[in-house]
C-alpha cells in the first residue's frame, strides 16, 4: 500500500459542494439548475471513479487540509473501501438525480431548488464520510450530511 498525495479525494468533496452553489444560482432558471445538477453528478462521478486505477493497483490518495484540535490531521484518504463506497454513492447520484429531476418536475413540486441544492449538499458529505481519515473528520462529515439531509427529510 502506496500513499500517494493527491487533491482528488477533497477535489470529489468540492465538486458538488460548488454544485450546491450553482444550483442555487440558477434558482429561476429550472433548466439550468437541472443542467448543473447532471453535470456536477457526473463530474463526482468521473473524478472518484479517476481514483479506482490507482487503488485497485494498492494506492492510497491522501490530501491533508492541514492539522485540527489536539493536532489531529484533518485529511481524507481514498483507500479501497472508501473508493467503493463513493464510488456507490456518486454513480446512484447520477441515476437519483434522473429520477428526481422527473419526479419534481412531473409532479410541480415546489422548492425544488433547496431540494437540488440540498441533495449536492449530501453528496458532498456523504464522499466526505468515505474518505475520512479519522474519527475526527468522520464526525465533522457526518454533522454536515445531519444538516444537510434535513431539508430531504422535511421537504413537503
């Protein structure tokens, strides 16, 4: 098993927390919105699924993001367990995101936008979850995924 420094593990976080951004850009502009979402999921797609090569051959990506309280790392590492899962997760964002597309569309749901917005939000810390080096960051990803799912959970 190789460590191997590399941006992609927080570059796959990032790419759908900046989706959540343009999503909510394109608030007034449904088809743009829905374009966003599609591209960003593919995107995370295409940069976790850019890892597996590696991983398959014994790499480990890790970016660190510097140190954290009692000098514990805050970094994520793309080790094979972790590519697994956000390989799962990312590749159902690009199905989940057809369907719900059509589903709130076909139905006139209202505040579609915070639903697109928050379903990135997830994403992003659903990858984040996979990628944790630490129970530390473990933690702080899966506050952000309580946080950002309540607005699915709730949503009317």
């Amino acid at each position: 098993m190789t460590e191997v420094g590399d941006p992609r593990p927080v570059v796959a976080v990032l790419v759908s927390v900046a989706g959540t951004v343009g999503i909510l850009a394109a608030h007034r502009r449904p088809n743009l919105r829905e374009a966003v979402t599609l591209s960003v999921a593919v995107a995370k797609f295409g940069v976790v699924a850019s890892m597996v090569p590696g991983v398959l051959a014994g790499d480990v990506y890790v970016w660190s993001l510097g140190r954290f309280v009692l000098d514990v790392p805050f970094e994520l590492r793309a080790d094979a367990l972790g590519i697994l899962f956000a390989t799962l997760a990312s590749l159902l964002w690009i199905v989940t995101s057809l369907y719900s597309i059509g589903y709130m569309r076909g139905l006139e749901e209202h505040g579609q936008t915070r639903y697109f917005a928050a379903f990135a939000m997830s994403l992003s810390a659903a990858v984040g979850v996979a990628f944790a080096s630490n129970l530390i960051v473990l933690f702080v990803f899966y506050e952000v995924l309580t946080v950002a799912t309540y607005p699915l959970v709730a949503h009317d």
